[in-house]
C-alpha cells in the first residue's frame, strides 16, 4: 500500500505546481527560465509547461492506480498496461516541456 501512496502524493504535488505554471505563474520554474521568457510569452509559457508539468504528475497517479489494481487482483496485466500508460504519459509531458523551452527560452539551458 505504501508503494501506491508515495507515487500518487508526489504526482499529485507535481499536478498541483503543473497548475500553478497552467495559470501563467512561472515563478516555480528556475530563475534562469524566467528571465529568458519576454513578459508577453510568461502565460503561453507557462500553459505549455504548466500541461507537460500535469502530464507528467498524471503519469505518477496513473502508474499508481494500475499497480494498486495489480495488487488487488493478483494479476500483472494492470501493472503492465500502467507501466506502459505511464510511460506514454511521462514522455509526451517531457516533449511538451522541452518544446516550450526551446520555443520561449531558446534552448534548455
């Protein structure tokens, strides 16, 4: 049960900074994106990575409940199709960040 719970509470503290960022709040992002972001692109910046941040929280919560119903049913099928789902889900959040930062910031670092 531990293994479910500690997955899901850090997906759902990356959806929550995800949603923070979604509103144009890019001010948990590092100080060196904030300032290369000109003031007029903060709220699509902030969209973009505020949805890959989500994306990939959603992808800790996802991986989570497949390995709970893994558990419950004595099957590994879930775990698997959640392994799967989950990697699908933490890849695309991860293009979508790396595409704003190359969009607004020039690059990633």
């Amino acid at each position: 049960m531990e293994s479910v719970l500690i997955p899901a509470a850090i997906g759902t503290l990356i959806i929550v900074l995800g949603v923070i960022n979604l509103k144009g709040n890019i001010d948990t992002l590092h100080r060196y994106h904030r300032k290369r972001v000109r003031e007029e692109d903060r709220l699509p910046y902030g969209r973009a990575v505020g949805t890959g941040t989500i994306l990939v929280g959603c992808s800790l919560i996802v991986k989570a409940c497949f390995d709970f119903a893994s558990a419950e049913l004595k099957m590994p099928l879930p775990e698997s199709v959640g392994t799967i789902v989950s990697a699908v889900c933490l890849i695309a959040g991860f293009v979508i960040i790396t595409c704003a930062m190359f969009r607004y910031n020039k690059g990633i670092f």
